[in-house]
C-alpha cells in the first residue's frame, strides 16, 4: 500500500510500528514532511512501556533492552527504564504533530493491586506535552468497568474499545476505538466486516455522540484494513445523509 494512496483516502493513520520499535526522530520528521497539510498521525506507544522483554512481541525486534533489565520494564512500572521508554514515545509524537498517543496493556497486565499502584505512578508521573492519552486495557479489566472509569477520570485517559464489544467506561469528548475482528477469539485479524458491522458502529457512535462525543478516531486492525475503512467511510456518509 503505497502512503500517496493512503493520503488520498484517509486524514488519519496510526503508526502500529512505533509499538516495536521506534523510528529515529529524523525519520518521523521526514513522515511528517511527505503527508499532506491537516493529515494527523496517531501513535502506539513503545512495547518497553508496557510489554515484559520476554513477551512474544519482542521476537520481531532486532534489538531489545537488556534482558538483565527485564524487571525494569513494562507493566506500566513506574521505572526509570519505563519513563525514558515515555519520552522517547513523546519525541516522536512530538515530531509527527500526534495529537493522540495509544498506551496498550497485554492482558498479563491484569488487575492486580500491584498493577493498579503501578500505572497510577506512572501515570501521574509522565509528562504529556499536551498530547491526549488513550488506554487500552485488555485480560480481566473488561470485568471493571467501574475501576477503568476512576482511572480515566483522574488521569484524563481515553478509554480505547473495541466499538462492537462494548462501549467506553468513561465516556469524554474523544473516543479512540480499535476493531479487532468479529469471532470467538477476542482478536480475528482475518475478519472481513460487513454493512451490518457498520450499521451498528453509526448506531453506536449516534449513541455516544448524544452523550457528548465530539471527536472519534475509528481504527481497523484486521488484515483487510485498508477497505474495510474505506467502505465504513463510504457507508457512515451515506447513513448520516
């Protein structure tokens, strides 16, 4: 997929790269460069952050911390070795003008009271630069609606859903939403989705616009990405008609 075709068709992008590995600051300044005026790039915050060194993500990296480390990294613990990881997310949000960074928990990252001291340090602690923050939980905090709200609300995080799964615990002006697929499995990347997945989305976002959202990032994450975003774009226009 060439970037001057996904410029043609979309305003928005999230850079899933950045999860792995992030880029040098010249490369995100280049990025930012070749897209077009009013083009907006949102940012998967690096896995040293959230994900054990040991975690099955890392196999895709060339280069990872030191293993030695590895209790100093991820789960959100609020290290020195995890808030140098933040800043360097931040730089290159800053570089590419992101208005929105995605922090994404694995589901290892349960709710424990640990995990829970954990992430309030740490995000009480990171600096933000003005960029909005979105939170993906995954595991068992599905079942704490309640706990993910009282977070989101003290710390001003976005509650990032998958739309056809639930809605957000907090809801706020911005809604950030990621769809994995339509199965059994809380992920189906080989998941084609249909008009009534899109029906169902307009509903929702109707649904959650009447409440006050303002703002709404609509992210696809199945291996037919690309059209199945274009045709929500083509069938949420026809609906609103």
């Amino acid at each position: 997929m060439s970037r001057a075709r996904y410029f043609r068709e979309f305003n928005v992008v999230e850079l899933q790269s950045t999860f792995y590995q992030l880029p040098k600051l010249s490369t995100a300044f280049r990025w930012r460069e070749e897209a077009p005026t009013g083009f907006e790039f949102t940012v998967k915050a690096w896995q040293a952050i959230t994900h054990p060194l040991l975690s099955p993500t890392w196999r895709r990296v060339k280069a990872r911390p030191d293993l030695r480390d590895r209790a100093k990294y991820g789960l959100l613990r609020p290290t020195r070795q995890n808030f140098e990881a933040w800043d360097a997310t931040l730089a290159i949000c800053r570089s590419l003008g992101a208005k929105l960074c995605l922090v994404q928990s694995p589901p290892q990252f349960s709710h424990t009271a640990q995990n829970l001291r954990n992430l309030k340090e740490f995000f009480a602690n990171i600096d933000r630069a003005g960029i909005n923050i979105a939170w993906e939980p995954r595991g068992n905090w599905t079942e704490k609606p309640q706990e993910i709200r009282g977070i989101c609300e003290r710390f001003e995080l976005v509650h990032c859903v998958d739309l056809l799964k639930r809605v957000p615990a907090h809801l706020a002006d911005i809604g950030y939403f990621r769809l994995h697929g339509v199965g059994r499995k809380d992920t189906n990347y080989s998941y084609h989705y249909t008009g009534l997945d899109f029906s169902q989305l307009s509903e929702r976002l109707r649904f959650l616009a009447a409440r006050g959202l303002s703002c709404a990032y609509m992210m696809f994450n199945n291996i037919a990405m690309f059209d199945d975003a274009r045709r929500f774009l083509r069938c949420s226009s026809s609906l609103s008609k």
